[in-house]
C-alpha cells in the first residue's frame, strides 16, 4: 500500500476569477473508485504526473462558486467538492480557521 501523501494543486485567481498564479504538485499516484465504488490507488506516468488536475474552466467555475459561498456565509470557506461526467459538486463548506486576522 502507498504511504504517500497526495499535495493538491494551487491555484490563485483575482476578484474576476482571472488565473493570476498556478503551482502544479508533481504526483506519483492518483485515488479514484473502481466501478464497484470501491477505492483503488494508481501509479500515474510520470507524463500525467507533472499535468493539471483541473481544467481552467474548472478553476473559474470553482471560484464563482468561492465567491458565492463566501458572499453567503460572510467569512472565507474551505469547500470541498467532487466532479464526475464534467459536473461539479459542492460536497461541504466550512469557515477557514487556520488564517490570521489581516487588513
């Protein structure tokens, strides 16, 4: 079994949901669901492993999504969501609580 942590993608965008800065985590395996929805682990090539998870068109509609939330809620959010067949789901939103007070 792989003990290997698994570092997400990063990506800024600006108030207009413009890419303003993009930090891609090199992989070595990806953890998807078998079609019995079971959890299984792949090694990913070492050409997959260097791409984007998320197209840019993901990214902005994740980030009108953002922007909802934190509009909604009055505090920035951790979301969490899932895409399958190129719809995403919104799975859970919470306040972040590991950011300092800034100006």
């Amino acid at each position: 079994m792989f003990q290997e942590k698994i570092t997400p993608d990063k990506y800024v965008l600006d108030e207009e949901l413009k890419i303003t800065d993009e930090k891609i985590a090199k992989q070595k395996i990806a953890i998807t669901r078998d079609s019995g929805g079971n959890r299984e682990i792949v090694k990913l090539s070492p050409e997959r492993s260097k791409s984007k998870v998320l197209t840019d068109y993901e990214i902005k509609i994740l980030g009108g999504y953002a922007q909802r939330l934190e509009e909604h809620y009055q505090k920035p959010q951790d979301i969490e969501f899932a895409i399958e067949n190129k719809e995403i789901f919104i799975v859970q939103s919470r306040p972040i609580t590991t950011i300092e007070n800034r100006v």
